[in-house]
C-alpha cells in the first residue's frame, strides 16, 4: 500500500500525557475556553469558549481577523520558546486568563491583545517591546510580559500604562523568561508568577554570560553570518539563575535566597491563593533536591522538605499547598511514584502516578497508570481512599474549574480524541474535535515482549496475510529517557502504520527508561545508555521473530529514529550488526559530551568525573566497526542537538573507511516543523530501508 504520508502536524484540540494544552475553566465552571484550529488540517489556532449551560460554543480570536490577513511574524526569541515547548502550530498557540473571567490575553507577531471574555471584544494593548508569554494578574487588572529584548514589562488592561518593571543590565541577561536548561529539560516554560493579589511577581532573571558561546552557521547561505547561541554542553558552565520579588508599585526587586553552589537549578515554583510562594530547586548532579517556602516580604526561605535519589530526584508535578496548607508532592518511593502529602504517602501500590491535575476540597485529582499502557483520572483523598473517575482502555488527561471537569480521552481504535464536559448534575456534552479523517486506520497489537515483558505496539501493512509472506523487520525505537510511545492511543501510531504499509512489520517497543512501569525500571539506564537500551531493542527483536516466525524475516531488521532514537539506530548497526542490517539515523546525539547539562549529567553524571561513562556511551570509537548501510540525517540549524554530532560521526567513518550516507536539511531544526521536509524525508528514509533490506 503507499496512501500518502499522514501530514499530523495541525491538531484541531492539542494535550500533552496528563494536562490537556490550552483548554481552561472558569473558577465558576461556567465557561470553557480552548484553541482550535478550524479543520483537521489548518495549522492556525483560533480561541474559542462553551457556555457551559447552553452548550453554545462562540469563536472568541481568529487571528486573520486580527492580524488582517497578514502573516505572522516571529522573533527568534518566540522561534526558540515554541521549539523548547514543541509547539509546531501556527496562529494562536496559547493564551492566559485571569481568576475573574474577565479577560484572556494572548500575543500574536510579537504584538499584545486582550479579550473582554464578556463583550467578546478584542483590542490591543500598547507595548514596549516584542511580547513573550504574557499573563493576567489573578485580579484581571494587569497584565505583564517578557519581551525578546530581555525586559519584564507590565501594562493595565484599559492600555493606558505600559512600563518595564525590571530591565537586563546587558546582553547575556534576560527577566521572566525561562533560560534553555529549564525549558528544554526541565519542563518549565514560564520565567515569571504573579502574586494572588496581583500586586506584586516572582521573576526569573538568567544571565547566559558564563555559558560557552557556539555557532550555528548556514552553509547553504554562506553569505549570512553564523547565529551566536550559548550553548551549556555537559561538564561545562550553566546560566546564572536567580530568582526575584518584583512589587508592581512602592518598593524595590530584591533576591529569593537559597544556597545556589549546591542547588544550582531552579525547577519549579507555585504561588496559589491562601499560601506564600513555594520553589522546588535541584543539585546540579540532581541527587538532592529542596522545597522552599518563600517569605515574599524578605526573600528569606525556608526548607520544608528534602528529597534524595541515590541515581536522581525525578522532576514531576510542581509542589504546591492545599487549602488546609499541608503540602503536596509526587515523589519516588517503593518503586512506585506516589502523591504525598507532608512527606507521607496516600497513593498505594496500585497506581504509578503521573501528574497532578488539581489540588481542591474534592481531594487530589491526578493521572495514574495501573496498566503502564493506559492512563486514568483517580482522585485520592487524604485518607488515600482513591475514585477512579475513567473506564475502559484509554489514555485520559483533564482540567478542573469549580465543579466542571474536562476530560480528554483517546483510545486505541481510534486516532481521534474525545472532549467532555462534566459539570454538577448535568449530562457529559461534548467538545467538537474538527480532526481530519486521515488517510489510514492503524492497527496496532499491544504486546509484552520477551523476559523484562517490554510494553511494544507491533503493526503490519493492512493488506498482510497472516502466513502469505516473512516481512523484513523494522523497529521504530522510543525517544529516550522519560519519553513512552506504546500507549493505548490509535493516534501515537499513525506513522508507524504508514511506515508498516510500505511492506514492513513494524515494532515500536518500550524499554527501560520509559515511564510508568516504577523507579528501578527508570533508573536501570543510570550510567548505562548504551548497553541497556540496546538491549532491550535487541531482545524485542528476537521476541517478535518468535511470536511471528511465519510473518517476520529476522535476517532483515531495520531500525530507524530521531533524537535519541537516532543514537540508539545508530547504535545499534555500529554494535550489533549480528541482530540489525540497516539503520536510519535522525538528529542523533553521537558524543554525549556535546548534550547539554541537566539532561545528560542525569543519567550519566558529569563528564570531568566519570569520563569513563561517556566513553562507553559515545558512538564515535565504534565507528570503524560500521559494516551494515548507515543513513545520518541532521539538521543543520539544529540548536538542541547541533549539527556537528553527525558530522563528527561522520568524520570517525570517513577516516576508518566506512561507508555511510550522510543527508544534511538546511534551514531545519530539532523539530522538523517544514510538513514538505517532513514528508519527502520519510519517504527517502524508506526508499533507502526498503533497497537495503530488499
């Protein structure tokens, strides 16, 4: 079969695993707004709200109408921050609103608007600068702004006052805006939080000075300059963060103190209503990590719980207090990750928890997998009695305001999701999802394979017959530490059936260091990338070559990826030839050294300490033990994973004489968010396997 290739880019309602993206809730549960794009294939997002009692949606932002047709302009600071968050749509990508309802704000092209939720109007406000992220105050008043030139600025919602609250004091410096480290691999995306009476903030300031400067050129244009970009590769300096509590009116910034030489990384911070701001910062070998109260008046902190992981403390839900004041946490005990509240858990053995959806006088609504494949909605009480709010074989996120809930469920037989409203006593109604039907139904069979039972999906073309013909093998590795791909979600394997549709089986199997399956199952990669995780992928293949022996030729295996999936591809035609004949090879990190800091010290310590580590893990003193056909595809505007970890792969190859093909894409990044790129790459990619593996 060679339907066309699954363009997936454009999502008509978009979710992470957990906490739905851009849907809200009105405190009152009266309204909920969320973006959506017009159709299944339009990239551009539009903000729209439910009446919750009427069930009348109404179209509240189309940016044409407010763009006049023009077509967006991005800075590079906002090209960066959607590249950190993965954010590959168009138009209006996210917005903030406050606590009353009465007003969202949202920045287009760099501009600043603001929405009267109730007259449904639009206007925009005066600013000083090109806008980043902006947010209501809690109290709607106000709303504040980071900007590319590095200022924090504040404007009222009447536009009548715009000025900076706090400005950089030189180049490398830059207020409410979340430096590379924490918005690439710390999950936190924000760089400033207002206060609950909206009278003063917390802010981010980093000062990228310290951090080596690297360059990324375009070659393909050689008349353009290279863009300088302070890039902290592992073993070397990180950005100076500090955090800040800037009053609106009447007083002076001044620090929040805490020990920085031994908690260099500022990870997450909450400041909700009835409590003083709480930070959760990190060593920077992330075995210790501390939950701080902050006194806002002095900036003097308070520790109220520690938390040690002889591998590493695992970053999940940020800390946060209940009404009653206690403290909830997730952390990592037993094997299981657990909801804790003051230190003690109320979540049991039963359920690995994934995030926390609310903190309310209902009790703890949270994501939780009791089967690693599947996640559920379970609210836990302090007593930690669990309600289990989900049925059925699914993936499910939510979010709560008032009594209202939304849920957001996919399924396994479907590559759609679904959209409720749950509110009082009311029937569910549903949220129009305007996805496309795409151009193929995946059929995934969810498996357990071989000895560590790994969770795996294996696909083969629709038109296979059981038994007519040895299909050559192709795996479609997971993404690394912390990145699961076998779930319960018809949409997780659209192009994975496409892939099998052009005459292969395909295996998308799970090893260790996804998450869901307990802590051991997380850290058994400490220090061990290579080995493990090939391994794992290594046995997958011989399990399936059993369950399929009349369907599967294990004589001709492939394996592809992107990012860690390309190391591991990589990997594994350099190590194991015996097992894989055939690899493609996608952004992959190949010198461990050249990754950045929390990310790579995590797993493999720091390099100056345990250069053994590296050694064993890097892919470039393997190289002259490459005999089977190898394709390295990288992006040469790559500013996560850089261009010269293919190249420098590519130059061991040379040098020891071995045969590669090394396809460079101008002009791409980490992302690929190009759909032609995207599309005509895939089909190179299985031209290439299907000759090699013929």
């Amino acid at each position: 079969m060679t339907d066309s290739y699954p363009r997936l880019a454009a999502r008509t309602l978009r979710f992470t695993l957990g906490i739905p993206r851009n849907i809200t809730v009105s405190p009152d549960g009266a309204a909920v707004r969320f973006i959506r794009t017009p159709d299944g294939v339009t990239r551009s997002g539009q903000l729209w709200e439910l009446d919750v009692e009427s069930g009348d949606e109404t179209l509240l932002v189309d940016p044409q109408d407010v763009l006049g047709g023009a077509a967006e302009d991005l800075s590079d600071e906002e090209r960066s921050r959607r590249e950190r968050s993965r954010e590959s749509s168009g138009g209006l990508v996210s917005y903030a609103v406050d606590e009353t309802g009465r007003w969202a704000c949202f920045t287009l092209s760099g501009r600043l608007f603001a929405v009267h939720l109730g007259a449904k109007a639009v206007r925009e406000l005066p600013a000083g600068g090109t806008v980043i992220d902006p947010r209501l105050d809690p109290t709607g008043r106000n709303v504040a702004y980071a900007t590319a030139e590095g200022e924090l600025r504040v404007v009222d919602v009447a536009g009548d006052r715009d000025r900076a609250l706090v400005s950089p004091a030189g180049d490398t410096e830059a207020w409410g805006r979340a430096e590379f480290i924490a918005a690439e691999e710390m999950d936190r995306h924000r760089g400033f939080w207002w206060a609950p009476d909206g009278r003063s903030l917390l802010v981010e300031r980093y000062d990228d000075a310290p951090v080596q400067a690297w360059h990324i050129a375009d070659p393909a244009n050689p008349d353009r300059p290279a863009v300088e970009q302070r890039y902290p590769a592992a073993g070397t300096p990180n950005s100076r963060v500090t955090l800040w509590h800037v009053p609106l009116e009447g007083g002076e910034p001044h620090e929040v103190t805490w020990d920085h030489d031994a908690f260099e990384y500022l990870a997450r911070v909450d400041w909700s209503e009835g409590s003083d701001p709480v930070i959760q910062v990190i060593s920077r070998d992330q075995r210790e990590s501390l939950v701080l109260d902050v006194d806002p008046v002095s900036g003097a902190t308070r520790t109220v719980r520690e938390l040690h992981d002889d591998a590493w403390v695992e970053l999940s839900a940020t800390p946060r207090r209940d009404a009653a004041g206690r403290l909830v946490t997730l952390e990592d005990t037993g094997d299981r990750r657990r909801v804790c509240v003051d230190g003690s858990p109320v979540s049991g053995d039963e359920w690995q928890v994934r995030s926390i959806v609310a903190v309310d006088e209902h009790g703890i609504l949270v994501t939780a997998s009791a089967e690693p494949t599947e996640v559920h909605l379970v609210r836990f009480g302090a007593d930690g009695a669990a309600e289990v709010l989900t049925t059925g074989t699914g993936v499910h996120g939510a979010v709560v305001g008032g009594d209202t809930t939304v849920i957001v469920r996919s399924e396994l037989d479907s590559t759609s999701t679904t959209v409720t409203v749950h509110s009082g006593g009311r029937e569910p109604q549903p949220i129009r999802v305007l996805s496309a039907t795409p151009p193929l139904q995946p059929s995934p069979r969810l498996v357990r394979l071989g000895e560590r039972e790994l969770c795996a999906a294996v696909l083969f073309p629709r038109d296979h017959v059981p038994g007519s013909e040895r299909l050559p093998l192709l795996m479609d590795p997971y993404g690394g530490p912390g990145a699961q791909r076998v779930l319960a979600s018809g949409r997780m394997f659209l192009e994975a059936q496409w892939m099998a549709d052009q005459g292969f089986c395909v295996v998308v199997a799970d090893g260790r260091g996804t998450p869901g399956r307990g802590s051991s199952w997380d850290r058994a990669i400490h220090h061990r990338f290579a080995d493990v995780t090939l391994a794992d992928q290594v046995d997958a293949v011989a399990a399936v070559a059993a369950m399929y022996p009349d369907d599967v030729d294990a004589d001709r295996v492939g394996i592809t990826g992107w990012s860690y999936g390309g190391y591991l591809s990589a990997l594994a035609v350099l190590a194991r030839p015996d097992v894989f004949h055939a690899a493609v090879a996608g952004a992959p990190v190949t010198e461990w050294r050249l990754y950045d800091t929390c990310y790579t010290e995590r797993y493999l310590g720091h390099p100056a300490e345990v250069p053994e580590v590296y050694d064993a893990n890097s892919l470039l003193p393997l190289a002259p033990r490459l005999e089977r056909p190898l394709m390295l595809i990288h992006g040469l505007a790559d500013d996560n994973v850089v261009a010269a970890h293919t190249l420098r792969l590519s130059s061991a190859l040379l040098a020891a004489g071995r045969s590669h093909t090394v396809l460079p894409l101008s002009g791409v990044t980490h992302m690929t968010p190009q759909e032609e790129v995207a599309e005509n790459l895939k089909l190179i990619q299985m031209e290439f396997l299907r000759q090699q593996l013929a």
